[in-house]
C-alpha cells in the first residue's frame, strides 16, 4: 500500500479527471477490505466461545460477510477479535500479536470485560481494565457476552466504519471508536432486512429476497 | 458401600474427625496434625482405595482466622468419593504436602501457596505457579490489597 499511498495521488491528481478516479479507487479498495476480512482466532474466555458460536457454526454463517477465514497466525489476518477478559500477563503478548499483523488492521472488541474490565474491574489484582489500555480500538460490542446478533452488528458496523473511512490521500485516518449497540427496539427482522440489504448492495452476485435458511 | 457407611468407616480412622453435614456429598473434617497418616490410609486401605485426587482447593475464612484446603477423593476402582476438608491457621499456614501420595497436587499445591501463602512441608518445589516470582502478597485472601486493584467503592 505504501506505493499506491504515498506515489499515485501526486500523479494522478495532475491528470484531468484524476481526483473523481481517486475516488472511485477509494472506494474499490474499501470494498475490498470491507469484504474480506479475516479475523485472528484469538479468545481468551467465555466471550470466546460466543464469538466461536457467531463465526464458526453454521447456523450464523459468517462467510456472508467474507470474515469466515479465522487465521490462527496474526501475519495474514486483518481483524482482531478481542473476545474476553484480558489479564496483565496476557497484555504484552496482546500487544505482539496487534503488533505483528499487517496494516490495515482492525480491532473490534467485544464483551464487558474487552470494554472495561466487566464484572472484574473491582478487587481484582490481575484483570486490565479495558482493551484501549493496550491497543487501539475500533468498535466496541456491548454484552456479557454480546449475542451472535450482536457481534455481526458490530461487524457490519465495522464494515460500513471501513466504507467510510480511509482514504488514498488520508491513510490511516479512521472515525473514533464506535459502540455497536443494537439500538433499542430493533426487532430480529430489521435486524436481517438490514443484513440482506448489506448484501446486496455490495457484493457482485444476486440474492433472493427472502434468506433460505435460518438467520 | 454406602454414604453413610463410607463416612463412619472413615472417621472410626482417628479421633477428632468430624462429619460435615451441609454438603452434598461424604465430607470430613480433619485436624492438621492426624492428616497426613489418614490420607496415606485412604490410598491404601483395601476398604477406601482412594486413588484418585481429582481437586484440590482452599478457601480464606478471615473471621475465624484460618484457611480450609479442601481435598476431592474419588476412587477409580471402588466408584465412591470423598471430600476432606483440613483447617490451617490464617497467621501459619503448614499442611503435609501429599505429593508422595498423589503426584498430581504438587502442581495443585503450588496453585494454592501461589494464590493463598499455605505452606507445604516436604513439598518437592514449592515455588509460585502462576504470578511472577517477585510478587508480594497473596492475592486471593479476602484481606489483600495492591496499587493496581480499583476498591469497590460501596
Ligand atoms: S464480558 Fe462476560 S462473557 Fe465476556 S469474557 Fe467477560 S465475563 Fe465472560
């Protein structure tokens, strides 16, 4: 990225028309990234096993949303899943692992525990209070733990953040931290008309209009 | 053997060995100093046969100054099981260390003297387990406090 970042916008900008193909490009890469996200298997407790549910059953299928290839090395990941309660011994290896995975990187945490230490942030001599204590967050899903609806909320939250966010001219400006709350009164079926239209309005082939399994 | 044959049979071992009743399952209470001499029976004995240690604990009692170590039996052969629970003093907290026996609590009993500050005798390697070797204090005591643990504030 370094290349297209730092070289292509001095060069195209000097063409005509060159700003308006920036910003198509923008938006073809943002795509791109928003698409294919793949997540680092990394959990370390209850909320994991929650994240567990939402990415690898079938029942959820991740793979709708091209983040279903979990990558147990941090190297070819690009979304950190923070699901658990962090310890202070856990902390520097937390931040190796931020450390060692590609630019453009992601980060959503889930769980009380990621957000502020959760049911442990009194008395307790090991908990690290808050996932922003160590490493940079992007969205944040409330719950203990978040529903599998939850998490994919924060998903195509995380999704419509990368749509919007950087730029060819602006590398690594992102929007501030987001809470996906699921806003209240937002039933089950909202919740999926918002997924399909999600679908269909980014990806290159055709949905039907009513999903054919379960949600 | 039943439950209540199991718990008579055990406490005929020694003196001053107690039933526990709120419990859901045959538990003891035995002092400190017999304990040691009744655990190497339980394995032994042809009528116990406890050869297995599935888990051991302790729990900090700060009103009544001591420690419990609670000990779960369970017998492979026999199909019966048994908890003890052993009472130390909170200000000198000695147990035997029943890794003759059982070789599985040594890891056990370093969990506890890392988390509680009970002290094994004859234990092989008593060092901390899980926190850093230069800790301080003994964090799962009601009483201990550390600059980075938040107080509840009610
Ligand atoms: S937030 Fe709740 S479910 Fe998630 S890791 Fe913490 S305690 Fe477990």
């Amino acid at each position: 990225m370094g290349l297209i970042t730092d070289q292509m916008p001095p060069m195209i900008e000097a063409f005509p028309g060159g700003p308006a193909f920036l910003t198509s490009l923008d938006s073809i890469i943002n795509w791109a990234r928003s698409s294919s996200l793949w997540p680092l298997t990394f959990g370390t407790s209850c909320c994991a096993i929650e994240v567990m549910m939402a990415a690898g059953a079938a029942h959820h299928d991740l793979a709708r949303f091209g983040a279903e290839v979990a990558r147990p090395s941090p190297r070819q990941a690009d979304l950190l899943v923070l699901a658990g309660t962090i310890v202070k011994r856990m902390e520097p290896r937390l931040r190796t692992l931020y450390d060692q995975m590609a630019e453009p990187k992601y980060v959503i945490a889930t769980g009380a525990c990621a957000i502020s230490g959760g049911p442990f942030i009194y008395n307790s001599y090991s908990t690290v209070r808050g996932a922003h204590e160590i490493i940079p967050v992007d969205v944040y899903v409330p719950g203990c733990p978040p529903r599998p609806e939850a998490f994919f909320y924060g998903l195509l939250t995380l999704q419509k953040m990368i749509r919007e966010g950087e730029t060819i001219r602006k590398p690594n400006e992102r929007r501030k931290p987001v809470l996906a709350n699921l806003p209240p009164g937002l039933t089950l079926e909202q919740l999926r008309k918002e997924m399909i239209q999600n679908l269909e309005s980014h990806s290159v082939t055709k949905f039907s209009d009513k999903p054919t399994g379960g949600f | 053997m039943t439950k209540e044959e199991l718990l008579q049979q055990v406490c005929g071992l020694a003196d001053g060995m107690t039933i526990q009743e709120q419990s859901n399952q045959p538990t003891v209470n035995v002092p400190v100093e017999k304990w040691l001499s009744i655990a190497k029976t339980l394995k032994s004995d042809q009528r116990f046969q406890f050869d297995m240690l599935s888990d051991q604990a302790a729990i900090d009692w700060p009103q009544e100054n001591q420690i419990e170590l609670v000990y779960q039996f369970y017998s492979t052969s026999l199909g019966h099981n048994l908890m003890v629970c052993v009472r130390v003093s909170r200000q000198n907290p000695i147990a035997p260390s029943l890794y003759q026996l059982w070789p599985i609590s040594e890891w056990q009993e370093r969990e506890i003297f890392d988390l509680f500050g009970v002290r094994y005798s004859d234990h092989p390697d008593l060092r901390r387990l899980f926190l850093e070797d230069d800790w301080k204090g003994y964090p799962l005591l009601k009483d201990y406090k550390d600059d980075f643990m938040l107080e509840r504030p009610w």
